[in-house]
C-alpha cells in the first residue's frame, strides 16, 4: 500500500507550533506533499527537513514568506524536478516532482487569483502554459500522482456557496473548464472525487479566516491529489483530516494499493 498526503501548511513554522510534525509522525505516509511553505532553507530546522528519517526535497520561493512547496519520501528519489522551466512561476516556488522507479509524486500550488485581477491575469497564465505539461506528463508513460492546492473548486459540489460564488476567483467558468478539460480531454484523474461520487458529504478542504466559515463548514475542495488512471485505479480509501487544524486547509490522505 502506498499512502500519500497532501497538505497545505499556510506556513510550515505556523503548522509545526500547531502540532503538525507529531501528527505526521503517526501517519506513516510514504508521501506528503506540502504547499505554502512560507520558508526560506534558512527558516528550516530538521525537524521539517527530515522528520522522522524521511526524505525532503523543497522548492522555495524567491520572496521571503510567500509560497513555496515541498514533498517528503520514505524513499529516496531516483531524480528531482524543481519548477517548471518558466522564470515568473519558479521564483514563486510552485512545481516540485520526485520520480522513484516509474512513479512520480508531484506537490503543486496554482496561485490564487483572489487578491486582485493582476493575480487572476497570472493564474490564467500559468493555467495556460500548464495545461501542455499535464498534456506531456500523460503522455510519458509514468504513473503519476500530482497533489496539491489547485485554489479552483472544480464543481457545484465542491464548495458550499457555489451561486454566490460563480463570478468570484476559483469558481470562475474559465477556471472550471480548463480542470474539466484536463479530466475529460487528458485523462486525468479526480482520485478523491473517483473514490466518493456521492454529492451530499459536503467534503471541503479550505475554509476562510471570515466569519465562522470553518465551525459552518462553508468551505471549498481547492486540494487534489490528480492522478494518471493507472494508479488512481488503486485507490482504496481516502479522508480529509479535520480533527486537528494546521492551517486554514485540511490535509487530504489517499491510499493506493501500488
């Protein structure tokens, strides 16, 4: 079995003061993929670059507490993938790959359109020239799982105030069909929404800091794990941890009998 967890921090000192490495340590995941890191190396101590003997690989972005992803292995990676060949999207610390024998595990943070129509402009952007690289992923042969914060609720399903939010940023038509189009037209995967159909679990993994969004479950599912079909097949079982709060996502686990 192999379980793979994704999780964005909101800044990974703020999810280590809130428990987030002790909990982990229980999890025995052979796989976390991190975003929003909010860190520079200089900021890391080894509880976060190694916990509990497991490999770690990062991307940092270039501005200090801003972004930046990461992913934990129990194995050591055959290769490394830092960005995505794009100076404007890798100084923002968004893509990372690890490939261990044919499996890559992919920790991705799409930017969030929601601060201004200049961000909304360069999250249309990097959609566009992303789209390509999902194209050639798919064609590579490998089996592939890419997890991560893709700040785009997908369906009417996937968030709790779908009407009031369809001219808002990561509800937006554009948004919604470009992630159809990578799952009807690439073949890619929707493991979680694969392994749970069903429209009435309102199954969220974000909810704003504004008002009492999080004890009114009035969330979004902006965290994925999209995988090729092969290996989302596997897919046997899947939660959203919300016992415990690390940050204001929740992390999303899946495990896969690869």
């Amino acid at each position: 079995m192999t379980r793979i967890i994704s999780a964005n921090l909101n800044g990974i000192r703020s999810a280590s003061n809130k428990g987030f490495f002790e909990w982990l340590s229980n999890q025995q995941a052979d796989f976390v993929c991190l975003q929003e890191l909010k860190a520079q190396a200089t900021d890391m101590k080894t509880t976060m670059l190694q916990p509990d003997g497991l490999f770690g690989y990062f991307h940092y972005a270039e501005k200090k507490g801003y972004s930046g992803v990461g992913i934990y292995s129990k194995q050591a990676a055959d290769k490394v993938i830092v960005g995505l060949g794009h100076d404007d999207i890798d100084s923002e610390g968004r893509y990372l790959e690890i490939q261990i024998g044919n499996l890559s595990v992919i920790s991705l943070y799409l930017p969030s359109g929601s601060s201004s129509e200049q961000r909304q402009t360069i999250k249309y952007s990097v959609m566009e020239r992303f789209y390509p690289h999902l194209a050639d992923l798919m064609a590579s042969g490998r089996e592939i799982v890419i997890c991560g914060d893709w700040n785009i609720a997908h369906q009417n399903i996937d968030l709790k105030n779908w009407r009031g939010n369809q001219k808002n940023s990561g509800f937006l038509p554009e948004e919604r069909a470009w992630l159809s189009k990578i799952l009807q037209d690439l073949g890619w995967v929707d493991v979680y929404r694969r392994l749970h159909p069903d429209t009435s679990d309102e199954s969220y993994t974000w909810w704003s800091n504004r008002g009492q969004a999080w004890a009114n479950n009035v969330g979004w599912r902006i965290d994925y794990q999209i995988a090729t079909p092969g290996i989302a097949s596997t897919a046997i079982s899947s939660e959203i941890y919300k016992a415990q709060r690390f940050s204001d996502h929740a992390p999303l686990i899946i495990d896969y009998q690869h």
